[in-house]
C-alpha cells in the first residue's frame, strides 16, 4: 500500500516536462509521499533517456510511478465510428511498450470513453456500452502481455455518461471478463453520484484496484466534510491492498484551476512552502484511517 499525490497540485501549468518532475520527485519525497502517478502524455512525451533517468530518480528517492490520464474525443473507443475506436485502441496500445520497459503496472483513469464529453450529441449509452466493452477486451489483452493493469475510474455525470458509479464499474468490468481491468474510484465522483462512501467501495469490493483521494471540492483529504472514517471502514472491510494518490487542484486564477473549472482560491493564499506543508499534512491524516 502506498500514498501519492498528482504533482499538479503544487503547478499552476500543465508544464509536463522532464524537468517538472525531476523537481517534483525528490519534492514530494521529502513529503513523506512514495508514489507518484505521472499523466500517459507527460510520459510519452520523454525521450527514453529521460524516461530512465525519471525511473532512476525515483528509485533514488523511494517513489514509485504509475501512470495516470485518459482519452480525447479523437480516441474514444465507444464512439459509433469504427475508425474513431481503432484509432482510441491503437493510440492505447501506444502507451503499452513504455509503460513496459519502465515496470510501470498501473494506468489508471478514463480509458472506456473521453473527457469531457460533448453533450450536444446525443447519448446512445447501451450501444455505445457495448462498443467500449468490446474494444477494452482488446486493450486488455494487450496490457496483460505488459505485465500492465488497466484501473478505469467511475466519473461524474458532468463528465462523462458511461460509467458513473461503482455498480455500474462492477457491471464493465465482470463484462470485458478480464483480469487486469480493475475499478479506480475517485472520492469526488463518488461525493457526487454514490448513495453512500462505504456503501461503494463495498460494491466494488475485490475489483477494486486503486483509489484517488481528495474532498467533494477538490481539497485535500482531512479538509472538508467528506466521511473519511466511513471510507476505512469499508476498505479493510473489503481487504483493500492497493494504493491511495491524492488528486487536490486548489489554486485558481491558472491554467490547471481553468481546467478544472476552479474559479475561487480553495487554498487559503498558500504560498509554494504552505502547499507543501499542507500537503504532508493530509498525508498524515490519510495514513491514520488507511494503515
């Protein structure tokens, strides 16, 4: 079991270069964090020496990486057009032999559909539910042969129509039949479209493979109202073994709060070293309920 954060908590650019993380790594390390999870584009925007010399940095530092994102429009393998979907398998399938080389056995995120979807076309989600599900098999196949876990995470309903719930999660994934396809829940999805915290991870029970960890608004866990304790109780109830990231956007007035649709200050006017201090904060918290 293992605790990370997303180094985009600390940016306020999606600034994905090598160099952003080589000064995040030994960051977060000192935060007592040891996992990072590094977005599939970053990642495959590295030249292979980078790429070794970002895995070696790690290995250095105690943090070890998974790999974390989802597709666009252009790659959406429920998409009615068959061109659309080959182009969502193969441009998947492009992420594999990095992820391989660098022992990188999670990629976690949206990977059945795209973010964000366009709501003016119209919702077709049985067909495209089967679409999605027949091509995820050919994905799967393919990481297996990785030595990768594909970690498919449930998003609100703002954001996508496929998949919004762990029961609908459970659903795919005993569907695509495959054993490296697991479910990721996010605690800020899960806020908005679950009846009950405990009550989802318990639905996602051993299919449950990794989780994002952050308040109904974004914040660092131990901030805000969500139930925290609630949360634990279900994971040991179910065995949980994988592995937390912290998933906190709190700083607006930049690129990534644009993105994220943050429009008023969520951290308090930190400043670089109160971030860091709130951050190894929150993983005190997190590591109380969840070891």
């Amino acid at each position: 079991m293992k605790f990370g954060i997303y180094s985009q908590y600390f940016q306020r650019g999606w600034d994905g270069s090598f160099e952003t993380y080589e000064k995040v790594i030994p960051k977060i390390a000192g935060l007592g964090f040891d996992l990072l999870e590094i977005l599939t584009t970053d990642l495959m925007g590295m030249d292979e020496s980078q790429q070794d010399r970002l895995l070696k940095l790690g290995r250095d530092h105690g943090v070890c990486l998974t790999a974390g994102g989802g597709m666009g429009q252009a790659y959406d393998i429920s998409s009615d057009d068959a061109s659309v979907r080959e182009n969502g398998v193969r441009h998947f399938l492009s992420f594999l032999p990095t992820l391989h080389r660098m022992g990188i056995q999670k990629i976690c995120g949206l990977f059945y559909s795209y973010w964000m979807y366009d709501y003016s076309k119209p919702v077709q989600k049985s067909q495209a539910w089967s679409r999605s599900a027949a091509c995820m098999r050919e994905m799967a196949d393919a990481a297996r042969d990785c030595d990768v876990t594909i970690m498919l995470e449930p998003v609100n309903r703002y954001e996508n129509f496929l998949i919004n719930t762990a029961a609908e999660a459970v659903q795919y994934v005993e569907e695509v039949g495959r054993s490296n396809v697991k479910i990721q829940l996010d605690t800020c999805h899960m806020n908005i479209e679950e009846d009950s915290m405990g009550g989802a991870i318990r639905t996602a029970g051993t299919h449950l493979g990794h989780m994002h960890i952050c308040e109904g608004n974004r914040k660092l866990p131990g901030t805000g109202a969500l139930p925290w304790r609630e949360m634990a109780r279900a994971l040991r109830e179910i065995g949980y073994s994988g592995d937390f990231v912290m998933e906190p956007f709190v700083l607006c007035g930049c690129e990534v709060g644009d993105t994220m649709y943050l429009f008023h200050d969520l951290s308090g006017g930190a400043d670089d070293a109160q971030l860091a201090k709130d951050a190894a904060d929150s993983l005190r918290f997190v590591k109380t309920l969840f070891t």
